[in-house]
C-alpha cells in the first residue's frame, strides 16, 4: 500500500509590538498531496523551556504567543465547536465535540427543519472539551442549537435512518486543554515543539512532531500520513474511448456494498457501510439483492439512481433505499439533475471511499448515457468490431454478458473472438483460463446481473442493464441495457428500480 500525505503547513506571521512586549501570530491550516484542504481537529503546542502545553482545538487555529508572563491571546469565544456533528449523516447517534474555557452549563436544543423543537436540556459543561451524543427519532434533517454565556451556535445534523426517542446527553467531559492563549512564560529563545492531528476515517492521524525557536517569518511545514489504497487498485488495464478526446479504463467489477464497517465521503465526513469492487468481472450478486434494507448486513450489488449515500434532499439516497416513489430518487430536487455537476456527490464513485479501490472518495465515476452509447457506436474507428455478448464457464458455472475489447487490443493465442450479437451469449465461450488471458489484455465483462424491484429480483443470468449517470426525466433515468443478442444504449429505467453500477476512471497519459 503506498501512501498519500497531507500537509499541515504552519505559518508564523511576527509583529512587534511596544519595546515592552513581542508579540507572535501563530496561524495553522492544511492541504492534502493534492494542494485541497483539510480540516485539522487540532494543534498542540509545548514550549519544552518553560514547561508548558496548549491546545488549538479546530475551528479556533490561531495562537498568539507573546513576551511577556501574563498570558496574551484569551479565546475571543468563551465556548468553541471543536469538531462538527459525526458521523454526518448519522444512523443512530451522532456526536458533538464542545469546548469550554472553564465549566458552565449550556443549553442545547434538538429541532427540525421548519423549526419544532424535539428535545432540549441543559448540560453542565466540564472545562475543556465535552462530547456530547444527539439521536433524532425520525430519519430528516435537523439542527443542533448550544447557547452558554450569552454565545449561541447552529449546527446542521441530517439524520438517515434513527428510530427510538429524540435525545441529548453528555458522554464525556472536560479534557484538560488550554487553547489559543499562553500557558506560561515565553521568550523568544524558548524551544517550541509543534504537533498537528487530524482525522481519516475515523482514525486519528498524527504527525512528527517538530521542535524549534520561534523566528521571524517562520514556517514549518508537518505532514500527516494518510493510509489512502494503491493509485491504481482496482482499475484495469484496458483503456476505451468514450469521446473523441477521452479515454477511461473501468473498475475490476461491478459495485458492491454492504452495511458493515465505516468509509469517508467526499464532504469530509466518515458514513455507515462499505463499498468495494466485486473480486471478478463476471461475478455478482443475484437473488440475494432481495434482502436488502438497512438492518440487513449482507452484501448488494442493484442499486437505485443516484443512491450514493449523500443527502441533497432526496428522500431515496441510501444504498439500502427501496422507496416504491421515483420523485424520491432526485438528487438536490430536480428531475434535471445528472449525477455530476451540482448532482456530482450522488454518483457512488465520486461520494464514497472504495475500500479496494484507492480508499478515497473522488477517484471514480459512473459513464453518463452519451460515453456509453459512443463506447459502443461502430462508426467510430477506435469502436468498430469492438463488442460482443460471451459466456464465461467455471467449474460448471456459466456467466453471460457483454465483453468489451479496448481500443488498442491483441487477441491472445488462446482465443478467439467474434464481434457483435448474431449468436447471443454463444458468440464467444472462454473458459476461465481462456477469460484470464482475455482479462489480462485489456477486455472487460459486464455481467448480466439482473435487475431489482423493491425486494423482487429478476432476470439474473439473462439481462445486464447498467446505470448511466445521465437522467431522463422525474421518473426514470438513463441506461445501458443488454438481453440476449441485441444491446440498446439508449435505453432507460424507473428511478426506483436496482440495477448494477459499473464505475471507470479517467485513462491519463499514454
């Protein structure tokens, strides 16, 4: 596994105050390798001469450190929101970390959209850092009101799928931190040691820490290993066409999830479930898409439109969503809306961390209808004679499809092949080892998986119908769609019906 870095750059921007007083403006932030933001949880700062710790605690990034004994820098906010709703959207719980100079008790009220108040408390804060678990009782999205000290803070929680009472109560408190002021004396011959921290998929991450006396204009740079997948994991060799000035080359299989375990989004967020590629092209998932719900911890592979797990205020936008309403499948409200764009976070690929396929959110994406129709246009030089229906055989087993060959392409000696549909899923047979060396040269299989309505499967082993991130119109959405011996790339389905998803990336280079 190789590993991505995400820099947490420190800048150190000096002023001089009156001959009495130094003063020093500590400014943090961080990017990942990739120069985008990346929120910090917090900063610990040691001065190893006088013996002293603070904490800057995210939002509050900025510590002034200053000559003189008293202290300088007291928080401009006596209480601070040291890290937003989490998990956001929540299945149950989700918690708030609030930090406090010093204890005091603090209201804290639990309302919806249009304004009802569910649950409200009062809550004795510790000082430091309290984390505090709230539960809607209904899935939707609401909002989290703390007032202490005449200081109030919003918060927007978007609850997915909690059932029970509404509730708010306190499940730890009051962390001894300081944050951005002094803790002590400072001179500026001091040793400072500087430690950054963040979080990536629910993993505290750290960095070395880095000790130095403070200088003008200084900078110090920290980074933070983030344990992302391989580049390339789960990406195949072949590269296709699918605009006259674009290539992709597409996953390893078809899409899967499962509720088990956690993942980060591309919000920055950590979600409930696992995505992850089938281990083989020709595999899938069948009958057991009829089980799918929200409790079921199994694994599904037919999925409606644009159910990625982000909330845009589509009621249907869970992998799990078995809504029998099309209008619920409308990513931010408009039956226009593609899954890119504005829509972007709908697509699975885009919002969601593929487990063997790179861990990150942002490294995939599904084929709108125009890429899959130019895929397979034979009257493109780098499509013609380029697709066909097949047939996999393994111990026994059978598995039809449609097997692409990229644009570049030599047929191993092993095989043979015969281009478009005249002869259905016989067109081609390979057996495994014959597929293997197929796969190997660049071919992809897109299996006949079926398709889903509400919890009734069918037509698995005869229909291959692939979701396309193009939309139609408020009820359904584009499509490929495959049976035997004909293909039809403009095809389209009800929004509310699971079909396979089969997701690419952008080829680069040669």
């Amino acid at each position: 596994m190789s590993y991505r870095s995400t820099i947490l750059a420190l800048i150190a921007i000096i002023s001089v105050w009156p001959t009495f007083a130094q003063t020093y403006t500590v400014r943090f932030s961080a990017t990942d390798s990739d120069n985008k933001p990346y929120q910090l949880d917090s900063v610990r700062v040691t001065n190893l001469t006088q013996n002293w710790t603070t904490t800057l605690i995210y939002p509050d990034t900025t510590i002034d450190l200053t000559t003189t004994t008293e202290g300088v820098g007291e928080t401009r906010r006596q209480i601070q929101v040291a890290r937003q709703p989490y998990p956001n959207p929540s299945y149950e719980r989700a918690y708030i970390d609030i930090s406090t100079r010093e204890a005091k008790p603090a209201s804290i009220a639990l309302f919806t959209n249009d304004g009802r108040i569910e649950k409200q408390t009062v809550i004795n804060l510790s000082e430091g850092v309290n984390t505090i678990a709230v539960q809607a009782s209904k899935p939707g999205v609401y909002h989290v009101r703390i007032q202490a000290n005449g200081e109030q803070h919003t918060l927007k929680l978007m609850s997915a799928g909690a059932r029970g009472q509404n509730r708010i109560e306190v499940i730890s408190r009051g962390r001894s931190e300081s944050k951005g002021q002094n803790a002590g004396i400072f001179t500026t011959t001091d040793i400072l040691r500087f430690v950054g921290y963040a979080t990536y998929n629910r993993e505290q991450i750290i960095s070395e820490a880095i000790e130095e006396s403070v200088t003008e204009e200084m900078r110090i740079v920290f980074t933070l290993p983030i344990a992302y997948g391989e580049e390339n994991e789960g990406l195949l060799s072949g590269r296709f066409s699918v605009s006259d000035d674009m290539q992709v080359q597409f996953s390893q299989g078809n899409l899967q999830y499962s509720t088990q375990q956690t993942h980060p989004t591309a919000d920055g967020a950590t979600a409930q479930g696992r995505w992850r590629f089938a281990a083989e092209q020709y595999l899938y998932i069948g009958e057991a898409n009829s089980n799918i719900d929200e409790g079921y911890g199994g694994v599904i592979d037919l999925f409606g439109w644009g159910t990625s797990g982000w909330n845009s205020g589509a009621p249907a936008n869970q992998p799990y969503s078995t809504s029998s309403t099309n209008e619920d499948y409308t990513p931010c409200g408009t039956a226009s809306t593609g899954l890119y764009g504005n829509g972007s976070y709908a697509d699975w690929g885009m919002y969601n961390a593929i487990q063997n396929g790179g861990n990150r959110p942002m490294q995939w994406r599904t084929l709108t209808a125009e890429e899959w129709q130019y895929l397979f246009d034979e009257s493109k030089a780098s499509r013609a004679g380029r697709s066909s229906q097949a047939t996999i055989t393994n111990e026994g087993e059978e598995y039809t499809g449609i097997l692409l060959l990229p644009d570049s392409f030599e047929l191993p000696t092993c095989c043979e092949f015969t281009a478009g549909y005249a002869n259905g899923y016989s067109t081609n047979i390979y057996t495994l080892g014959q597929w293997e060396e197929m796969e190997g040269a660049g071919a992809v299989f897109l299996a006949t998986s079926g398709r889903r309505n509400g919890t009734t499967v069918s037509h698995t082993g005869a229909r291959g119908i692939y979701w396309s991130s193009s939309p139609l119109d408020e009820a359904e959405a584009k499509c490929l769609f495959s049976v035997e011996y004909s293909v039809q790339t403009t095809a389209s389905d009800a929004r509310r019906i699971g079909l396979a998803v089969r997701l690419v990336r952008e080829a680069e280079g040669e």
